[in-house]
C-alpha cells in the first residue's frame, strides 16, 4: 500500500530584514549551533550543486540520516532542495520581506523510505504529521532565537 507524502506549507515571521535572515542562511558551518538537533552535519555552504548530510535527531530513539541536494540557490530570495536518504522529496524556502521584518515560507512535501516511518507514516498518520510538524515548530524557534539581539 502506498504512502502519502507528510507535506509542510507554513509561513512565519522573522523580526529581521531579509539580507540579515540570509546572512545567517549562507552561514551553513554555523547551523548546529542553534539546530542541535543536527547531528554530524557536513554542509559548508549554499550554492546550486552542493550536497549536504547530517542526521536529524527527532527526538527519543528517532533519528534521520538525510542527504540535501540543492538545486536552486537564489540569494536573498529562496532555496529549492531534493531529500534524501531516510526521508526523500523536496523542499523550498522563500524569503519574503513583509515589512516588518521577513516571512519565512517552507514547503515540502517528504515520503518516508525507512519501513518503520512508513509503517508509522500508514497507520498513524496524524501522529507522523504531528511529530513533522513539531520538528519543524522547534526549528523555526530555534531560528528566531538565534537571530534575536
């Protein structure tokens, strides 16, 4: 039986202007510092061609090794990625100014390739949209709060 993708399409603001929010986007070496949860992380930079492993650590015993191919790069405005590895699909941020600041848009659409996140990704549904959805919450506030003075 196939599974349907998790598919995120959240918009947040950021309280800063979009050149200091890509500052810290093309910051790549810098991101486990206010990502812990990004574990073994090898990405140095971010231009169209570059690859970059790590592995995700979810929470509990759940951990994900992905590999993030980037496609499109355009500086100050947005990212297109291809995923791999134990969760495959795309995924893109765009960077809007608003303002006050910058909307941050993510959307992604990601399948599950390990048989127990399929298996989970199956039957409990809502639990895996949930527990995406929370990554991705703790992600961005992690982001906030890092780019506050």
């Amino acid at each position: 039986m196939a599974v349907d993708p998790v598919l995120t399409d959240r918009t947040d603001a950021v309280a800063v202007a979009p050149a200091r929010l890509w500052a810290v986007l093309e910051d790549v070496r810098g991101y486990p510092t206010f990502w812990p949860w990004l574990r073994d992380f090898d990405g140095r930079e971010l231009r169209a061609g570059a690859a970059w492993r790590g592995v995700i650590d979810a929470g509990g015993p759940l951990r994900l090794g992905v590999v993030i191919h980037l496609e499109e790069v355009e500086p100050g405005r947005c990212v297109t990625a291809r995923i791999g590895g134990d969760l495959t699909g795309s995924a893109r941020v765009d960077l809007v100014p608003d303002g006050r600041g910058t909307g941050l848009r993510l959307t992604a659409s990601l399948l599950p390739e390990r048989a127990d996140l399929r298996a989970l990704t199956r039957w409990a549904r809502p639990l895996a949209q949930a527990s995406h959805d929370r990554v991705i919450a703790r992600a961005l506030a992690q982001l906030a709060r890092h780019l506050s003075p």
